[in-house]
C-alpha cells in the first residue's frame, strides 16, 4: 500500500531530522557527497548562495578596514610544531603532503615518487603560516593594526562527516589582526564577533547568542573564544562562528615583534576570527520545513521565480507578461527567475512549483491565462504558503514586493527567535541537567557558571553527550548555556 | 661613490628584464615569496587587483550562462589514471597526500601518520573530479549543454618559480562545459576564448594574439588547444589563456554519457578553460615601465590618489578640500585613495608621490596650500608623467576624471599593441629562424605552418629554446608563430 506522503520531503523534521536534512539538501540541488571521502561538491544553487553571502560579509569586513590577501595552501611541518597547544588542537586532522611526483608502478597503476625532505599540511587553519607573514611585514608601530583575511578552502580530516556541517575540506573566510595592545585585541576580536551576529541575524535570521567559550572549548592556543551560538529546530546548537583573541601566544611562537612607541621591543597581540560554508547547514536546519529548504530572502539566490501555467491557444500572451515582470522585478534589483526556454512540454508547471518549494525561493509567483487577460497574477509566499495566496494586479506586485521579501525575512528571525527562546530553561542545580536532557530532549539549559566546578559535573554532560555552548554577554559571564550540540 | 638612480627601479627594464621584474612586484607591495617552496603571498594590493579582475570576469562568464559551483581540492589517485595523456602530462608536477594525521616523533618533531589506502593529489586542474561528477549529472541531452565554473586555487609542483608567472600553488577559474555535438563544443571553445580575448584587450589592455596550439603544445588529452598570446617588454610570449576542445576524450575516459534525441546513448563532447594569476604577471612586464607598476584603471585597485602638499599654519583647508574631491569621485564610481589619518609627520608628500608612482595607480592628484586657496589641484597620468601635468579647477577635475580614465586605458593597449606589432616579423625559410633570434633578440617570426614539417625545424627550436606560440586565426591556420616564452 503506497500512499502518497503530504509532504515534499521525506522523511518529515519529527520521524528523523538527520535524514530530513540529508533529503532538504538533495531536493534543493545544493549540495552532494564526492568520490573523495568527506569532501563535498558544492551544486551552482548552493554555491550561489555561498557567493551571496560571501559578497554581504565581504563589503562587511571591509568596511571595518580589514583587507583580503591569498597565503599559501601548505604549511610546513616545522610551523605547525611552534605552537604546542595548536599542534594539539589539529594533529588528529591533517592532510599531509609527503611526495611531489606520480610513477606508473608495475601494474599500470600510479604511485607517489618524489618524496619531500619536510612534508607538508593543508592548512586546517593558517595562523601560523600568516603569523610568519606579520613577523617580517610588522617593524614598529605604525605598521599596526594589521588587518587581514583570506576567503579559501581548509581541510580537517574528519571522520564522520555531513554536508555542510562538517566536511573535510570547507570553505570559509579566515581574519587575522594584529594589535599594539591586549585591550586592542580583545576589543577587536569582540567587534568582530558582533559583525558575525549583525551578519547571522540581519541577513541569514539566524538568531544567536553572543558569548564566550569556556576554557576547555576555545580555539586551541587561544586566550579567549567568543562565539556566536545558534538553535537548530532539534534544539541542538550550532556553533557558527568563533572570534578568538590569541593574546601574545601565536606572536611569541612565530615572532610577531614590533618596536613600540617607548622604543622597546614588544610582541604584538593577535586575533581570528572565521565563518565557513557550516552556515548553510545552520539556515537549513533552522528554516527548513517539511517541504523543503526556506531560503532568507537576503541572501537568495533567486528571491522571486516567475511560473506560467499554460493551457489553451494562446501562450504567447503569459510568456510576454512574465518577460516583462521579470525585466520589472531585476530592474528594482530583485533577484528573479523566469526560464522562457523550459518549454511546457519539458517541465510541466507543477513540477517547476514544486521545484520552487523544494529549493525555497522566498515568493513564487504564478500567471495563467485568464489572470494574464485581467494584468493579475497570483503570489505565494514560500515560508507561509497557502494562508499568503493573493491575486493582485501585476504593477502592485511589482510596487510592493521589496515589502513582501522584508516581511518575510522579518518573520523568518522572529519565528526561529520564538522558537529558540521556548527552549532555554534556567535551572539551578546540576541534578536537573541530567533530568531536563533525558528522553532525547533539545533545548538549552542556562545556570550558574559555578555548577561547572561541582563534582561530577563531566560525569553529567558526558552521560548525555552535552557540551557548553557559551556564558553569554548578556549575562555578563555568570551564566553558562549548556546543550547538545553539532 | 653612490650616485641616486634616476628611475624608481633599480635595474631597469634594459638592464636586467627578469630582475626588473621582481623588483616592481616588491616596490608596488603586491606579493612574495612564502617559506613554503614555489608558492607566493599574493598581499593585499596585489590581491585587489585580482579581486576587479574577478569581478569583472565572473560577470562575463555569468552571462554565458555558466554556473558557478566548487568541486573537492582533492583527487583520487585512481581518477588521475583514467586519461592516459593527461597524467603524462601532470603526473611530474603533483602534490601527493599520503596521510591524514600528524604524531609527535621522538625529537619532539612531527611525522605523517595515518596512511591512506588510496592516495590524493592536490588538483592540478579538475577535469577528472568535475568529470565525475558530470557523469552522475547527465542523463539526457535534456541536461546538456552543462557549463560549470569554479574559481580556486591549483597546485602544480614547479622547479623553477617566479612569482605570479609560474608557482607551484596559483589561483584562477577553471570552466568546464559539456554539449551534446562536436560542433557545439568547438564552437563553445571559440567562445570562451574570444571572452578570453574580450577581457585581455578591452580591461587588462593586454594585446593578444588569438590562435590555436600546434600539437605539441596542446593541453594533454585535448583534441585542440585554443589560446590568448600576449608578448612582453622583453619580446617573449605570455600564454596568457587557453580554452580547450577536450572532443570526447574525457567523456569516454570517465563515462559522461546521455540518451540523445534519437534515444541511443552517446558520449558528451567536452571543453575546459582557464586564466589565472599569471595574467598580473603579464600586465606587469606589459605595461611597467623604469619607475614600476602602471595598472589598468579599469582593474586597478586605486584609480585615484590624492596627495596633499602641507607646510604652513592651515592644513585643514587642504585636507577639506581632499575629502571633499575624494567623496566627489567615489559617488561617481571612482575607486579613490586618501588617508587623512597618514599623517605628514609619519610619511613626507614626496614619499606618498613615489609610492604612488610604484604602485602604477592611473592619477596622481596634488593640493597644495596655494592650489586649495584658488580651489585648484594639479593632476598626472602615470603612464605619460611630467607631460601630462595640469593644474585646473577641482570641478573640472571631476568631469573629466572619467575620460581621463579612458583614455589612458586606451593609451595603454595602443602602445602595447604598437610595440608587439613592430616586433612581428615574417619570414619564409628554416634557416632565418635561427638568424633573427641570434643575439638574444626577442619577438616572434610568423612563418609558413609547413616548415614545421622541415627536417631540422626541431633543433632550430631548440638550440634558440624557442617554441610555437599559435597558427593565428587572422592567418586561417595557415602560418605559424615562433618566439621565446614565459
């Protein structure tokens, strides 16, 4: 008995959530598994997405007077070893280079030749190779602040993988800074942290929480982490993105000196901060419904797609009016999809609207002859579906869709904000962890920052796999926030 | 008994070409060498400047309907083995990882640890993995034509490196399009090398010569190699891009089938095509003179620079003045460089003047005190100097600023395509070969594509290290061209 399932994804959010997420990225075409174990390809709908947000957060840093440069992919053996606790941090996870040829061996096959006096890793992260850069480009000074970033790939050999979430190789912005003073950086790797939120919640409607890392999550090597925090619609947590103030620590190990104003000789006090393609795994997993992927209308690849329904003698006339709305809608600077070349008898126009669900295009518009005859149409909003339908005149459509797409980027925050506060719940003791996390629950629990010296504390969040998230800002570190997390 | 030079850089360009080179890459800050062999920083002006050259680029290819995606950096050394020629042709060059992990060895050092089952190269050029992935994304000449981008870095193990121009790691977009006929992908080849063609002359001013590659010179396993050819200050040629025929050889190697119209199941014909960050290397010894850099202004990170001259009582009215004229251009989309912060006492007017020169920005703007008082400022093109100076009135300026602009990129592919012309030399028999490149003398010679055919045409080749550089189209394939190369 095959029933036909009332939703376009399937298996839905509440049967399994994991595999929900698997099917939201393959019916989306944004992502899939490649030959090369953990390593992900990034289909042109993901990737448009990436570049979107890339071009906001870019005209983001920059502004903050941060300038791009490209360091090398490799780093030396010999670099990595310089800094113990960041060796530590990466060992398990590096790709290593040991060989720069290929031989055809005896059975046609090729092995490697060619073998290299030191190897090389690919770089997981690149505070060493860039911190070598500022120790001979930093003299004094007037060299400083120096602030810098690289938009590149990364490789962490990672075990268990998932799509977007983790992969071995990602893509992500890496921002390196270098400061005169301790108070310089610390403030430094707080703004920048605060342009993750503004970037997060204005243009992603990732709600977060701003804060700290306890000391046994920090960026290995780091003073301070600060991190922005994010509730998935299991109540798992998602780090998406960290802000480290590195102290003194990277410039000792790699020589970062510089000749201060009182002449002397000082270290200078560093600073990273990166977001990656982890963040497309967040939007998913907090917008997604059962039908599929709700792109946030900001960063859209397409924000509007054009859908005629075509039935009768006279085609030409829809075909027309949806050329001239998409013309209308590019021109106010909306991001529009109308394909006059997929012919009806390609794709008929159920499947381009379903397609549209699936891929979660912010507003679908639909034309059909007799609302061409009348200068209507009809709009679907893709977060709200049904309960939006309206048919209106196409020049009102055109008048208020900016409206429309703010609305709904809007509700996008505001319902995920909902949904995330629901599931904090202050308790006081560490006996109620362990109760409130029982039965698979999610959600995040807040309490004082001292349970985490009680005894038997590790015993609890091992037992229920939990981790803390951050002490937030907002309650001036004496609270910490402890859930499951990704 | 030192004696000032009287060019920024020192030695010039007569002196000691490649030298010259190295010295105008450091002096205008735009990248170095990296402690890891053969790959380069690319620094933050440098970078700049391939970010426009991007931007631009991306735009173009966008419009030829190709999709942007990202493929993994890693290649299984089985996918490698599939096309006979083109693992001959990268197998000397590649970067092999052979491990995953990193372990503590007993002199406190780090070893490779983990070995993989199968080893990875770093991609040399990705169409094997892109392949691939083709093959499971083709199904029915319904999918075709597929055309698909990604702009990454690459990784060929080179001995001898020079910076931009030939390092193990470099970055550039690599398309890779697949059609149903051989006349499609011909044809698309074409294409994307007159868009090569297109961004060379009309943004880089880079005059090229379009052509295909003889045989020997083709991209391995392609069925032919069309290219963008370029000649330096020096008379040597530039391969400054190349877009490929690849026919159906690396569909059948890696099985990019499809169920054409008449429903029988047939191989796709494929191309590929790339530029890189060579092209900075080639406008570099294309249009830098003894006094440094001078760069496009259509790709130019700085189009402007303002200058301001101080030494009285009143800077404040010159500073206004310059942020004022700063804000003027930057509304008319002018990319303009001031620093109210660079403060006089840290760096002298003259010291900004020669920095300015070096880094080949398009104009120099001066205010000095007099000049500010009668609403004036003195203005210079790079590229013509002393001669061009003007002192008018700052309005003035800023309505021509943009046909300043444009006419100094004209000036600079004209004067480029002058002195390539009159290095052009026909002639007609084997042995004039080898006299008009005695004496270390550059340029190319076209001649007769028969004499390729001529016994002794390989060791006329060889003893003067020359190389076919294409059989023009503008000559039907008929002729061929001979010179010496990066």
């Amino acid at each position: 008995m095959s029933k036909k399932p009332r939703t376009a994804i399937v298996p839905t959010r509440e049967e399994n959530f994991p595999e929900w997420y698997q099917q939201v990225i393959k019916s989306a075409d944004m992502a899939e598994n490649s030959p090369v174990r953990g390593c992900m390809i990034i289909k042109p709908y993901g990737f448009a997405l990436w570049e979107n947000m890339q071009r906001i957060f870019d005209g983001m840093i920059k502004d903050a007077g941060v300038q791009n440069a490209y360091f090398p992919l490799l780093i030396p053996l010999s670099f990595m070893a310089k800094e113990a606790e960041h060796v530590d941090g990466f060992a398990k996870e590096c790709a290593v280079v040991t060989h720069h040829r290929l031989e055809a061996d005896e059975e046609g096959g090729l092995q490697p030749a060619g073998k290299l006096e030191e190897p090389f890793v690919i770089r997981p992260t690149s505070e060493m190779i860039i911190g070598d850069a500022m120790a001979r480009w930093i003299q004094s000074y007037r060299d400083l602040p120096l602030k810098l970033n690289q938009w590149c790939n990364v490789m962490r050999w990672e075990m268990r993988t998932r799509l977007f979430l983790r992969t071995s190789e990602f893509l992500w912005q890496e921002g390196h800074n270098a400061f005169e003073t301790a108070e310089e950086a610390r403030e430094d790797a707080l703004k920048m942290l605060e342009s993750y939120r503004h970037f997060a919640e204005d243009y992603l409607a990732l709600p977060v929480i701003t804060g700290e890392k306890t000391a046994d999550e920090r960026f290995p090597g780091a003073i301070a982490t600060y991190t922005i925090e994010a509730m998935m619609q299991d109540g798992k947590a998602l780090q998406a993105g960290t802000s480290h103030d590195l102290g003194q620590n990277f410039a000792k190990s790699i020589g970062i000196k510089f000749q201060g104003r009182d002449g002397n000789e000082a270290f200078a006090h560093t600073t990273s901060w990166g977001i990656s393609t982890r963040l497309i795994g967040g939007m998913i997993m907090t917008h997604g419904d059962d039908d599929g992927m709700i792109m946030p209308p900001k960063v859209a690849p397409y924000q509007v797609i054009i859908i005629p329904y075509l039935n009768a003698e006279n085609p030409d006339a829809v075909i027309d009016m949806c050329e001239t709305l998409k013309t209308d809608l590019i021109q106010k600077g909306i991001r529009t999809k109308f394909d006059k070349e997929e012919k009806e008898e390609d794709v008929r126009a159920s499947d381009k609207m379903w397609g549209a669900v699936k891929k979660g295009i912010p507003i679908r518009v639909e034309i059909g002859e007799r609302e061409a005859s009348e200068g209507k149409l009809t709009w679907v909003r893709r977060d709200l579906g049904k309960q939006t339908k309206e048919t209106c005149l196409v020049n009102q459509f055109v008048t208020q869709a900016h409206d429309i797409l703010n609305n709904m980027q809007n509700d996008m925050y505001e319902r995920a904000k909902a949904f995330r506060d629901e599931r904090i719940t202050d308790i006081s003791t560490l006996d109620e962890i362990g109760k409130y996390f029982a039965n698979d629950k999610g959600g995040f629990v807040r309490l004082d920052v001292k349970v985490m010296n009680e005894k038997g504390f590790e015993d609890v969040m091992k037992t229920h796999s939990l981790t803390t998230r951050c002490m937030p800002f907002a309650d001036d570190g004496k609270m910490v926030l402890i859930g499951k997390a990704y």
